[in-house]
C-alpha cells in the first residue's frame, strides 16, 4: 500500500483501461477469426444480448432464488456447526489435539468428491446440495473460530471470570465478541466454498439452480447464455463476498 | 519426558478412539437395522474392500494419473505464475493495476467454468489439467511477487556493491530469498489444482480417482465408493503433509 501511495492514481488506471480495452479487442478478434469452432467464443455483442435476455426474463431469478435458498441454509448449518466445533476446539486443549488435525487434513480435501455420498442420504433434491454446501462451509468456520479462540487476549477471560460469569455469559459476552473478526473471515471463506459447493453439485445432478441452468445451455450448445449465466454467478459470488467483507471490517487480513 | 510423551499421546489416542468409536456404532447400527446398509455400507464391508478396489479398479495407476496431471498443472502455474508475478515486481504500475484483480480472482469460483473448458478442449485431459492450472495460477502470482518485493534492502545493498547487473541480482538474490515465499504460493497453487482436479474428473467422469468415485456410483458399488473415496482423502491428506513438510525445511533454511 506503501508503494500504492508513491506512485498516482492516474497511471494505474490507465493501464487498468488499457488491460482491459486489450482483452476485449482481442476476444472480439478470436471471435471475429473462426479460429476456434462456432460460438466457442462468441461475440460481445452476441454475450451482452445473451445476458439482456437472461436478466428480463423469469427462469434466471427462479433459479437464482433456488440457488440463494440452498446457499443460505447451507451457510446456517455449515456456518452454526463450525462456530459450535470452532469453539469447542479453540477453547480446549485436549479436544483440539484430539480433533483438530482430523479438520486440519480434511479441508483441503475435494468436497465434490462427497457428492454420491451427499446423494445417498439427502436424496437427488435440494437436500444434498445443501449438504454438500454445508459441509464445504464446515472446515474454514471451525479452523478459523479455532484460530478466533486462541487468539483470545487472556486478560479477557480473566476479567469474565473475576465477575463470575456463567458459561452463557462468557460466551455471549467475551468469546462471541473477540472472535467475531475471525468467526467472519471464516464465514467469508465458508460461503466461497459453499457456493462451489452447491453449484457444482447442481452442475452434477440438479433440475433447477444456477449450476442446472449453466449445465443445460452447455449441453444445449447455448454458449452466449452459458457466457451470460457464469458472468451472472461471478458477480454474484463477488457481491456476496464484498457484503461479507464489509461485516467483518479489517477481518480480511486474519489467516485461517 | 515419558510422562510428557504419555500426554501428548493421550489426545491423539483420543482422538483415534472417537473415530473407531463411531464406525463401530454405524456397524452395530446397520446390523441392527437402524441404519439402512443400502444407503450405508458396512464399516467393516467398505475395509473389506479396499484390496478389491486396489487391484481391480487400478487405484495406483489412477492415483498416478491424477498425480501428474497436479503435476502438469502445478509446473504450468508455477512456469506462468512465477513469470507474471516476477513482471509485476518489476513494473509496479503493472503490480497497483492487477494485483487486486489477481486476489479477486483466486477468491472466485473458477471451478465453475468447467463447462467453458469442456468446450474448448474437449472432454479429455487438457480441460482438467487446464483448470487445474487457472485455480493455482493466483496464489503463484501473489506468493511471488510478495516474496520477490519482500527482499531485505541489506542483501540487495550487497549485490549492488559487488555490481551486480538485473539478470544476476534477480538469480543470486531476489530469487534465493524470495524462494521459501514462493513455495508456499506454489504449495497452495498445487493444493488448489489437486482440489479442482479431482472434482472436474468427477463430474466429466474421465480420467483418475475423480472418475473412479463417479463410476463406482454409477455402479452402486457401495462400499467400494465409500473405499475411494477414502482413498482420495488420504491422498490429499498425504500430499498435503509433504508439501507442509518441505515449505517448513525451506522455511528454516
């Protein structure tokens, strides 16, 4: 940011135009070439008439609210059992030794993977989208709580306990507070994947979603309306994080 | 110290206890009819077939498969990522303009173009490999050019005592001394790559252990799903510790 400061604001955005003017002459000239097979690349003007039609008619927010419905509950129930997990976790030493690595090792894990499982149980419907959202949002909420606990200035808790707090009272007063910051940045972090999560599942086996709709123009060779549909998702995931972001305050600089 | 070994060990012994705890209730459940075992496998069924799943599904050849394919895309990020990011080092109008939009883009749901790229290249390897080189090209990117700008001034101070011209200060300075950031850019670059790998292979249902969790689905082969995808966990598992294991010797050094 230092280096932001020195150098003006004027240059930066010039070449921000120019990055972007280039790139779009150059996606008008491939698709003006015929170099790659019809409408793999399509034109911008075919693109923006694409995503006009989209955003008029009534599928996309059916879809979209299909969507947002799953993602919402997944983030409730992936976002309440990593703060519950987070804090058991962070708040006790034993339990995080015995059960943290196990977490550690399996967020990393490709949580698609899960999906015939996730089908299985919660059936072909909504359920298992959920439930491939709510364990994606699992893992990043309880590190990060995790994390949020230990991180807990001691003088804190002793303060609580001075005033002979009743657990409720700790938590509601002391231990939600001081890690809010990094409870967010794991919610932040939880509803990204999330979102992965259950689009990509809808991708796999849905009859409705954004991930159906972005699956249906594929196998229809619609690529206007698949450009349409994923600059739509895109927008969206960015708006939602930018929300999350805004919650959280400075919390984008704690680490998981 | 003995005692302090014995209490190290007691969580992780926990720990494990909790885990063979569980299966052994899922077990004595689905014996007792409580759960369904045509929607949950044995416990002991799923370790059962674990050797099947070895020897007639070729579990280490699709192992090595994806692997390569991690690889493939790994080494592309890393070629590309380290580049652009050595580029934006070195410009830093290039770095304010971009690097933004660089974070923007490593938070963004990447996977999701998968369709795009089936388009593209076709239903084969390239369309994994590819989007397991866009998913780790970002983290390369910022990981570089955090460890390239981070170089203390001394050292760079004593290379321009010496004389030292661009090529040779970047070589035998900026580089060596950005190295162990840049691993770590390139560690989180295959992670990600390895992630989104597995995943599209599911959902193409082509290639390694991705395809064999899908065709064992479709075959309704329970508890040999259930082994694969155990399988791959241990595998992501595994590759993780490596890679954590050499970014902390190259951190020490």
């Amino acid at each position: 940011m230092s280096a932001g400061a020195r150098v003006r604001g004027a240059p930066v955005a010039r070449v921000r135009i120019a990055i972007v003017a280039v790139a779009l002459i150059a996606w008008e000239a491939l698709a003006a070439s015929g170099l790659l097979l019809h409408d793999v690349v399509p034109s911008l003007g075919k693109i923006a008439a694409a995503l006009w039609k989209l955003v008029s008619t009534a599928p996309l927010y059916q879809n979209l609210g299909w969507t947002a419905y799953e993602i919402g509950v997944s983030l409730v129930i992936g976002g309440v059992a990593g703060v519950l997990f987070g804090l058991a976790l962070g708040g006790n030493r034993f339990l995080s030794r015995a059960f943290e690595p196990y977490l550690h090792y399996l967020g990393p894990t490709p949580k698609i993977i899960f999906f015939p499982i996730m089908i299985m149980w919660f059936g072909v419907g909504g359920g298992s989208k959920i439930a491939m959202g709510s364990l994606s949002c699992f893992f990043p909420v309880a590190l990060s709580t995790a994390v949020g606990m230990r991180q807990i200035e001691p003088v804190l808790v002793r303060v609580g306990k001075s005033f002979r707090a009743s657990f409720a009272q700790m938590l509601v007063k002391i231990y939600l507070p001081a890690i809010r910051p990094a409870m967010l940045t794991g919610l932040r972090l939880g509803l990204g994947v999330a979102v992965i999560g259950v689009l990509l599942a809808e991708t796999k086996l849905s009859n409705r979603g954004l991930g159906y709709l972005v699956i249906q123009r594929y196998t229809n060779f619609d690529m206007p309306g698949m450009y349409a549909i994923l600059i739509v998702v895109f927008l969206l995931a960015i708006v939602a994080n930018a929300l999350l972001s805004r919650l959280g305050g400075s919390s984008s600089t704690t680490t998981v | 110290m003995s005692e302090s070994r014995a209490s190290a060990f007691t969580p992780i012994a926990a720990g494990l206890a909790t885990v063979a705890g569980v299966l052994a209730l899922v077990e004595a459940m689905i014996h007792a009819g409580w759960i369904n075992r045509f929607v949950v496998p044995l416990p002991s069924a799923v370790l059962a077939s674990f050797g099947r799943v070895i020897a007639e599904e070729n579990v280490l050849w699709r192992t090595l498969y994806t692997g390569m394919e991690a690889l493939a895309a790994g080494v592309m990020a890393a070629l590309v990522g380290g580049a652009i990011g050595a580029l934006l080092t070195r410009r830093r109008v290039l770095r304010l303009a971009t690097e933004t939009w660089v974070a923007a883009i490593a938070a963004a749901p990447i996977v999701l173009i998968y369709p795009l790229f089936l388009v593209v290249f076709g239903r084969n390897a390239s369309t994994i490999v590819m989007i397991g080189f866009v998913a780790g090209l970002p983290p390369v990117i910022l990981k570089t050019v955090e460890g390239l700008s981070g170089t203390r001034r001394v050292l760079i101070d004593v290379g321009r005592s010496f004389k030292l011209t661009t090529v040779q200060e970047f070589w035998k300075i900026r580089f060596p001394a950005a190295l162990p950031t840049i691993f770590v850019g390139f560690r989180l670059g295959i992670m990600f790559a390895l992630i989104n790998i597995v995943g599209v292979e599911y959902l193409i249902n082509f290639g390694g252990l991705g395809q064999l969790v899908n065709e064992l689905a479709e075959r309704y082969d329970l508890p040999a799903m259930y082994a694969a995808i155990f399988f791959v966990v241990l595998v992501s598992v595994v590759f993780f510790l490596v890679t954590e294991r050499v970014e902390r010797w190259l951190a020490s050094r």
